[in-house]
C-alpha cells in the first residue's frame, strides 16, 4: 500500500534550479491545493527565491481534527513529514539548504509546518504558521528534544478562531522555545481563520532575512 501523500505532486514556482538564494516550502491548508497556497503566498514573491508546494492526498494532510489523539490521524501525519522531507530534497537538489529556507503553513498546513520542524530540530530559514499549532490532545514540551538553535518562529492565530484557540498556540510556542527558536507570537482582534496583511509582512521580513544573510 502506498503512504499517504507520496504520489502527490510538488508544484514548483519562482527562480529556477540552480539560481534560487533561498526557498519557501508552502504548505496547504484542508480542503485547498498546492497550487491555491502558491497563489496565496503571492505576497512573498521575489527575485531568488524558489518556492515549493506538496499536495495533500484528497487536500487534506490529515483526516480528523488536530487536538485527536495522533494514532488517530496515522498513518497521514507520517506520510505528510515524510513529504515535508520529500520536498526538502527537492528544494536541496535546486540549490537550497534547509537553513535557507521558510517553512509556511496555514490551517493543517500550520500544523504541519510545527510538527515537522520539533521532530526534526535543526536551524532552518524560518516557520511561519498561521492558525494552527502543534498536534494532539495536549501539548508538553518535555515530550521534544533537540535544538532548533535560534531559528526564527513566527506564529499568528486570530482571537476569533473558530477552528484552533489561542491556547494551542501559545503552547506550541512554549514548545519552540524549549527548543532554542527565536519565538514571536501575535494574537489578532477581530479575526477569525484567515491570513492578515500583517502575517504576510512578517513572513516576508523573516525571508528578508534569509536573503540577507
């Protein structure tokens, strides 16, 4: 039986191979496409940047909520890092190292975004999630280990999030932190499950970065 998610395509967009000085890895939300968060991620687009979209199996990277216990959501959590980590060779085969590149997610893909960079810690370019958080009933950092060592975390959730509380967040931070990521946090009034102008801006800030460096 094929893993969830391994026949999916990755949709390839910006600088091509070979002349990229940093990567975005977007990562989808449920019931959307790799090409409609290529679309959404227009905002960051930019000369030298390459930006890489797996497809969820059915747009979903998961079948049940994000606070199930995980045996539940198995075995497409595990296909979906093993493609997180699929498309990081990819993005290594173009020319770009993972401490190059911008985890993005938003939704399920937040969640993915989170749950790949605290089980495999290392420096990377940055992690945006934007209205998701760490997978699971509850969330304890004595269960993570490693370092990420100080790579840059922005996490955004609306205070009206119908879908994923401000709690679930600000454990996933806790969690971050724990493992030596430079954490930013920002709660939005007013806003329900949806990406802000201000999210956007603070992605693109920590892609400057990259290119900076």
């Amino acid at each position: 039986m094929t893993e969830p998610h391994a026949d999916q395509p990755i949709v390839v967009s910006g600088a091509p191979r070979g002349a990229a000085d940093a990567g975005v890895v977007l990562l989808h939300g449920r019931g959307a496409t790799a090409q409609g968060v290529t679309n959404l991620a227009d905002p960051l687009y930019r000369h030298g940047v390459t930006f890489f979209a797996p497809e969820a199996e059915r747009s979903r990277w998961y079948p049940y909520a994000f606070d199930q216990p995980r045996e539940r959501n198995e075995p497409h959590v595990s296909g979906a890092l093993d493609r997180v980590d699929a498309t990081l060779d990819r993005a290594r085969e173009s020319g770009v190292s993972p401490e190059r590149v911008l985890l993005f997610g938003f939704s399920q893909g937040a969640c993915l975004a989170c749950e790949y960079a605290v089980r495999n810690p290392r420096r990377f370019g940055g992690v945006v999630a934007l209205a998701g958080g760490l997978l699971g009933p509850r969330v304890n950092p004595d269960d993570y280990s490693g370092s990420l060592d100080d790579t840059p975390v922005f996490l955004g959730v609306g205070a009206d999030d119908d879908r994923v509380p401000v709690s679930r967040v600000r454990d996933t931070a806790e969690v971050f932190e724990s493992l030596d990521a430079d954490v930013t946090t920002r709660v939005y009034d007013g806003v329900g499950h949806e990406v802000t102008d201000d999210e956007f801006e603070r992605a693109n800030a920590l892609l400057d970065g990259i290119l900076a460096e």
